[in-house]
C-alpha cells in the first residue's frame, strides 16, 4: 500500500466514522436496542455471569437473546457504558470496512477503495452502527465467512475452513436476522462451489454446519438448548401474527427498499447483467451468489423490517459495483465520474436518513423527561413495576423500574401481540392485562407528554409536569 493509499483509505475511514457518530452527538442518546444490551450487561457485572432473565422487565423471561455483544460489553462499566453507547459499533463498522478493503484486495478488485468508499455512505448502514446493537458484528462476522468461503473455493486452503466455521459462530451468537441470511447464502455459496470443485463444495457446506456445533460449544450447549429453538418459535410466531406494527402480512415496496439501501437492491442487478453480458467470472459469480439471496430475503419476507436484511447485502454489493468499474473501459473515461455519481447519490440518501432518524428517536427526550422527576420520586421507581406509553429500553435504564413488556424473544413477542389484541389505548385495558399477566398489579403507569396517551380512565394522578405523568389505579 503506497502512501497516497494509506491516506486515502484513512481519510475515507475517518468521514465513515464521522457519519456514524452524528445521531448521538446531535442527540445526547440514540436507539432503542442499546439500553436493552446495556441493561443485561450491567447485571452480568453484578452477577458475575450473563443473567438467566432479562433485567428491566415484567414478566420476568429468559434471556435467549444471542450473547456475543453482551460479552463484549460486560468490562464497559461506569462512564463505559457511555463510550459503548456511542464508540462500539462504529467502531465494528470501520472495522468491518479495513476488512473490505484487504480482503477485497486478495480478491482481486482492481481499487479496493472503491467499495471501501461506496460502503462507508451506504445509507441502512450507517443509520445501523449509528446506535449499539449487534448487527454491525453480524455484518462484520458475515463479511468474513463468505469472503473467506470465496478464497478456499479458490485455493483449497483448509485453514480458511477453521476462519468460517469460528466466523460462522460469530453470525449466530450475534443477531437472529444475520443468521436468516447466513442460511440461504451458505447454501447457495456451495452449491456454486459444489458444481465447480465437488470436494470443495461439500466441505465449505461441512464448515457452515460445524459453525454450529462452535457456537453450542462456546455457549456450553446454550446455543442448541436455549437460543436456536426460540429464534424457530420467534419465527413460527411472526409467521402466526404478521409484522410489528400492524399484524399484517405483506409483500415490501420495492420503492421503500431501494430507498432504505440502493446499492443493496441494484447491484444484484448489475452483477446478474455482468454474468450475461460479459461471461461467467469466478468472482463476480460469487458475489452474486452472496448479493442476490439477500435482496430476495428482503423482497419476500412478509412478516415484518425485511428493509433490515439489505444492509447485510451491502458488501457484496459495493464489491460487485466496484470490480465491474474497474474492469471495463469505463475506468479510464467515465470511471471516475460514474463513481463519484453514485457516491455523491449514496450520500445523499445517508444525510436524508440520518436525519430522520435523528428526529424521530425519543431515547434522548426519554431521558430527558425521567431526570426532571423528583429525587423522591426516582427512589419510589426505583424497583418498581410500571407501564410506559413509550416501550422503550431507555425507561428501564435510567429508571432502575421494572417495565411491562415482552423481552426480545418469542414469549416476550407472544405478549407483544396479545396486548396488541387487547388494546394499548386504555390505562384500564393495560391493568388488566398486567394482572392477568403477572397475577399482581402494576404499581404506575408512566405517561410520556408529546408521545401517543392511554385513556386515563379515572386513574389517579400522582405527578404531572410539562415532560411527563405518573398514574396508579
């Protein structure tokens, strides 16, 4: 790598990081998730161990949720949580963009900056590592089972096998939605492999599988017992119910999809028209193989966010943009200038996004709202069960209260749909479910000015301001 490459590559990494930190800068405090994987971190410290039940919740469930990032969060104690809420993913991301880079280099891509670039402004991206969550792990640990699955198709070298199947664990002890990409790109990466060089194909397959058996291993057989089973009954119930917000089904708009994450919904397109324009090529082949699966993952799925899948199919995607620039003749005519169109749009699409997304986050008004009440009042919540009108993991966090929700798995999704089949528009509704739920009732219900209100329904007013009201029965 010349100087001028050194340079480049940083400056790009700089501006990369740069966009990710905006959210919470202008914010104070951004996303959701975040204080959920903070939350189980901190009782991990106190316990010693990750806990069994999820923490800040009612009714009290276990914790099936993968646990790579809450062990990489467990030593972020004290102003660490700070640093974790606005370094970690962006950091994972930057990491995730050196790996781009050389291994885009080893795999033949004329600039490898190129997608190194293309990826650091790809809008759902950005947005993503913008707040602490395990996807950009999983984008990280998914970029090196299949770029290393490419180099072993390539050369035989049963090293890279071990590099996929650790890499392969890393996919399924980070997030539910990366491993329903893993699945169809693995087998679609060897069954391409499988037609080329039989033996090597079977084997790539044997090292998805054994990633398996690694991620059990490392969990002390959690992985198999507890974690797989219920991401299975978290899908069997989206399937049951239908998606979050309104409990349908539906195909996606295409137009919403390229909006969340273009280079994701086109290049599959640009790769498939190489293959029959230009002729087979070993590489682009694969990272067709790799880009494709997941824009049909996004396109079909009706249960709910398949906008989401797209920014795991970035990666294949800029390196499929970037090695057809760099091998027809538009390099040296309107390379460049192509190039810099679909960065420039990219951007575009990133700033428009990113400032939605810091408009429409409520995590810092939350807070905001939480450290104006009383210092008596912080101690009498302090442990106590409450309801939000905002669901949020925040309230929890800040609070040291109990809030009544469903955690991130299949029970907590269940009671995420009966409460919407009951009714979340009646403080009434939501007492009886409570009781029903927990056999006991709640001790406040919690309502947040400027958000969607309950009916009070005659329920007693103990506090009110300006931010927030706190009610019992």
């Amino acid at each position: 790598m010349t100087p001028i490459e050194m340079l480049s590559l940083l400056s790009v990494l700089v501006i990369a990081s740069l966009l990710r930190l905006i959210p919470s800068r202008l914010n104070g405090y951004f996303g959701s998730d975040a204080f959920y994987h903070l939350m189980v971190a901190r009782k991990a410290r106190e316990l010693g161990h990750l806990p069994e039940k999820d923490p800040g919740l009612v009714p009290e469930m276990t914790r099936v949720y993968p646990p790579l990032l809450h062990t990489i969060l467990y030593p972020f104690k004290g102003i660490g949580e700070r640093v974790a809420l606005l370094g970690l993913s962006p950091i994972i991301d930057v990491i995730a963009m050196l790996v781009l880079y050389f291994i885009g280099d080893e795999l033949g891509v004329k600039e490898p900056l190129w997608p190194v670039a293309l990826y650091a402004v790809s809008p759902l991206n950005v947005v993503d590592a913008a707040s602490l969550n395990a996807r950009p792990i999983a984008n990280l640990a998914l970029t090196l089972v299949f770029m290393f699955s490419y180099l072993y198709w390539q050369n035989g070298d049963l090293l890279y096998l071990i590099v996929i199947a650790l890499s392969g664990a890393g996919v399924m002890l980070s997030n539910k939605m990366a491993v329903q990409v893993f699945a169809p790109c693995a087998v679609a990466v060897s069954i391409v492999a499988m037609l080329d060089s039989p033996h090597r194909g079977i084997f790539l397959l044997a090292s998805f599988l054994l990633a398996v058996g690694v991620a059990t291993i490392v969990t002390l057989g959690g992985y198999l017992r507890k974690t797989l089973p219920d991401h299975i009954r978290f899908m069997r119930v989206h399937m049951a119910h239908g998606d979050y917000g309104e409990a349908k089904r539906a195909l996606p708009s295409p137009l919403r999809l390229a909006k969340a994450n273009p280079i994701s919904v086109f290049a599959p397109f640009l790769g498939l028209y190489w293959l029959y324009e230009v002729g087979s090529d070993d590489l682009m082949l694969f990272l067709v193989v790799w880009a494709l699966p997941v824009l049909l993952l996004a396109q079909f799925w009706i249960w709910g966010d398949s906008w989401r899948y797209l920014q795991f199919g970035t990666i294949p995607s800029v390196l499929i943009v970037g090695y057809a620039l760099a091998r027809t003749e538009l390099l040296g005519h309107l390379g460049g200038a192509v190039l810099a169109f679909i960065l420039a749009a990219l951007l575009v699409a990133t700033i428009i996004q990113l400032s939605r997304a810091v408009k429409t986050d409520p995590a810092a008004r939350l807070i905001a709202a939480v450290r104006k009440l009383p210092p008596e009042w912080r101690t009498k919540l302090d442990g106590a069960l409450v309801y939000s009108n905002m669901s949020h993991y925040s309230v929890p966090y800040e609070l040291g209260a109990k809030m009544f929700s469903g955690n991130p798995s299949s029970e907590g999704m269940e009671l995420y749909f009966k409460a919407m089949g009951k009714g979340t528009d009646s403080l009434k509704s939501i007492a009886e479910l409570a009781k029903e739920t927990l056999g006991r009732p709640l001790d406040y219900y919690i309502l947040f000015k400027g958000f969607k209100e309950s009916r009070r329904d005659g329920f007693k007013v103990l506090l009110e301001s300006e931010s927030i009201a706190i009610l019992a029965e």
